[in-house]
C-alpha cells in the first residue's frame, strides 16, 4: 500500500539509540547534557501544549521541577538531531481539583494541569489528540506511553515471581532471584477491510459509542499465521467465510500494547451471523454509505475513530488508494 506509513504512529524514522541502552558512561554523560530532554506522561496521558490540530508534544529540560513527582528512572527513547530523548512517567501526581472521573474512559475529553508547568501545558488523552500530532511527536508519545504501561503491570518475573528491575534503559527488566530477562511485549492484532462488491463488512462492539462501525479485529493466536487470524476471526465474530487475503498496512496502538495488522480480505459468503459475545453488531455497508457516514451525514453510522487505522483503511478503500 503506497500510503501505509502515512497512518497515525506509522513512524518518523526516529533514531533509537538501542546501542546506547546498556551503556552506562554515555547514558549517565547524556541525562547531563545540556541538549537532552524527556517527554512527561501521567496516567498514560502525554504532556502536550497548543491548540487541537496543531499540538506539541512537551519536551522538558531534565532540571525541571515536575520531574521530582517521578518515582522510577528514565526510559531512553532516542535521539532527535544528535540529542538524547527520554521518558518520564510521573503518575504518582495526584491532581487537587481537577477532574478525574473520566480516566481510563473511551473518550476522556479531561486535561490535567501541574502546577509546576506552563499554563497552556496540560496531560491530554492520547487517542483525542493523536491526530494533532506531527509523526515524529506521535511515535515519541505511543513509544512512551506503551513502554510505561509495560513496566506497570510486569514488575515481577513471570518465571519466579520475585520482583524484577528495570534495566537497558527501560527495554528490559531482569530477576535479581533467578536471572530470566523480560522484554516489552506487542500483541499482534489483524484489523479486516472486508470486501464484497461494493459493499465492506464493518461491526460494532458493545460500550462504542452509538452509532459508531469498524473494522473487524481480533488476536493472532499461538501458531498462526496472519491469513489464517483473518479467516478465523471474521467467521468467529459475523461467520461469513473469507477468501484471498492480503495485507495492507500496521500501526502501533499504545492502548495497552497492540501491533494492529491492516488486511484486505475478500468474502466468499455475505450472509452475517454475529456472536452476541464477541460484537454487538456486525453489517455490510455500501461505498455511499460510507461516505455520507465520513461526512457525517448517514442517520445510523459513525465511521472508526480518526487516528485508527480502521479509519485509514475505510478512507483510502473510498478513495481507492489501497494499491
């Protein structure tokens, strides 16, 4: 697919510096380099300023004060233009005032202001503003946010059960008690651009908002390939049989830890019949459909989030850019 880094998180060929994690002298040197910064995030939140659509990823000199909520070392995500750029996780804030109630929630419009930092900076949702990010901002905000959310649900050794620690700069955690090495994890998941004629298989899970159809997606299992996900889990969830199946783009979704797999499949069945526990909802939809629903003029369909790669899929098949 000729656009398929385009997507939200596609990358920005940001320099790693995977040479660097396990050295020492040059990281300590680099956490005192005048040049270095770290991007901020609380709650999985990042720290942004500007206004919708033309957002800045936060930047922070390491002296400043708001790094003192951090209650574990730096992550090491990069380098941009010969400087070093590192992570700070800093979720043990706790906020006076401010709304809470809508974490963890699908749409958390909140945002939440440190009164360490400058007035217009402010902790915003990653899926509400990804979309107003440049593509090396997004890639810097998904790397940060799915790293930390690693390291806060894998503190002990899955071998053991002792507690492990942070090592390689924050790519891996290490046993003290019987030496396993744990590393970041990424689920593979396959997303369908289901085709029949003129028409694309979207479903509904429950929770969404109303209205809202996507794209199918599920879990590639142990010991299968990404043809065979596609298959199982379109006839799991809406049971129409799928033919050819080829793949299309992937997008890094930080939400906790997915790789999404963009596929394009074609049905060999157009009857639907849904499992009530996997969807809600599943339907096919036609090319108008689908455009009155992207200008927001269909009466019963959203389209996918803007930022998903279901979005990207649906808006290039409408404008026949898939090849």
């Amino acid at each position: 697919m000729r656009h398929a880094e385009q997507v939200t998180f596609g990358g920005s060929d940001l320099d790693r510096a995977a040479e660097l994690r396990s050295d020492i002298p040059e990281l300590a040197a680099g956490l005192q380099h005048p040049d270095t910064r770290t991007v901020v995030v609380w709650r999985g939140k990042p720290l942004v300023s500007g206004c919708d659509g033309a957002l800045d990823l936060v930047r922070l000199p390491l002296d400043h004060p708001v790094l003192a909520e951090a209650r574990a070392e730096p992550i090491l995500l990069g380098r941009e233009e010969g400087a070093l750029r590192f992570a700070h996780d800093i979720s043990a804030w706790v906020p006076e005032g401010q709304d809470l109630t809508q974490l963890g929630g699908f749409s958390d419009s909140s945002e939440q202001m440190h009164p360490e930092l400058d007035p217009d900076q402010r902790f915003s949702e990653l899926r509400r503003v990804m979309t107003g990010f440049s593509p090396r901002d997004a890639e810097l905000a998904a790397s940060a946010k799915a790293i930390f959310a690693w390291h806060s649900i894998h503190g002990f050794c899955a071998r053991c059960g002792a507690a492990s620690d942070i090592a390689s700069a924050g790519w891996q955690r290490i046993c003290p008690s019987c030496g396993a090495h744990h590393f970041p994890r990424t689920d593979p998941v396959v997303i369908m651009l289901i085709l029949r004629g003129n028409s694309v298989l979207l479903g509904r899970s429950p929770g969404w908002p109303q209205g809202m159809y996507s794209c199918l997606a599920g879990f590639v299992e142990p010991g299968e390939t990404i043809e065979a996900a596609v298959r199982r889990e379109v006839f799991e969830e809406a049971g129409v049989q799928v033919g050819a199946v080829g793949y299309l783009a992937s997008q890094p979704w930080p939400f906790p830890a997915s790789l999404m797999i963009g596929c394009r499949g074609e049905a060999l069945s157009g009857e639907i019949n849904i499992d009530p526990v996997e969807i809600e909802d599943a339907r096919w939809v036609t090319r108008e459909e689908l455009a009155l629903a992207f200008a927001g003029e269909h009466p019963e369909i959203l389209p996918a989030r803007n930022g998903a790669i279901a979005h990207f899929l649906l808006r290039n098949w409408l404008a026949d850019t898939l090849d």
